[in-house]
C-alpha cells in the first residue's frame, strides 16, 4: 500500500445537495400543520364590545349564534332541538357546567334570549356572554 497523493485529482460536485433544503420543508410542514388548529378560531363572527373579565373556558362548552342565527356546540352546526337535548343531558349530569355563549352582534336579540332560555330550562345557571374587549 502507497500512502501518497492520489493519481486522480478531484472534481468539484456541480449538483446541489437536497437533502437538507427537503429536511427544512418538512420541518415547515410540520410547524404548520401543529400551529394551524390553535390560529383558526371556528365560526367567524364580530362580536359585541364590552369591558369585562377574562373568562377561563378550558373546561367550558361553548355556544356560538353566527349571523345567519346558525347554532354551533363546540363548533358543530346543532338545531334547536338538538341544543335542548344537548344541554338537558348536561344539566343533568353537571348542573355546575360553564356554558359560554357567543352571538354576533348583528343577530336580532330574541335569538339569544331563546339560547339563554334553554340553558335555563336545563338547569344550567353558570353562563356568560362572551365579548370581545374594548380598545382604548
């Protein structure tokens, strides 16, 4: 065995390496897909303003009344009707449940008078109408 210089000379590689540009699409890829449920806030809606306390709604259900005076538990479309059975099997497990209702500020006021009703119906006295802060 020689130990000496080669007898090829070396030849710069002209291609460029993609392994680490496919390492850093993934890695955005998946940043994305995590990051986009938490910035998407469910049934678009301009809510009224008002100056009050923030609202732990961790363990809440939330109720949701869009322009059109559509109903949304937890972001899914319900009627009436399911909304009453809904809240009176939750009225009868947990009549201390956290109810949050948010309503468009553009709706008419009967609509949320009648969500407000049911929840009473079913025995559920801990709820708020959630708004949106004022700014100074």
């Amino acid at each position: 065995m020689s130990f000496g210089t080669p007898k090829t000379t070396l030849r710069p590689v002209s291609e460029i390496n993609m392994t680490p540009l496919m390492d850093l699409t993934f890695i955005l890829l998946i940043t994305f897909i995590i990051t986009f449920p938490l910035i998407e806030q469910g049934i678009p809606m301009t809510l009224p303003t008002a100056d009050a306390e923030a609202l732990d709604d961790d363990q809440a259900r939330i109720i949701s009344i869009d322009e059109d005076g559509s109903l949304y538990l937890d972001d899914n479309l319900v009627t009436m009707d399911e909304l009453t059975r809904d809240m009176g099997a939750l009225g009868a497990v947990d009549p201390q449940a956290v109810v949050l209702v948010r309503a468009d500020e553009r709706i008419a006021y009967g609509r949320v008078v009648e969500v407000l009703k049911v929840l009473t119906d079913a025995q559920l006295t801990r709820m708020a109408l959630v708004t949106q802060p004022e700014q100074p």
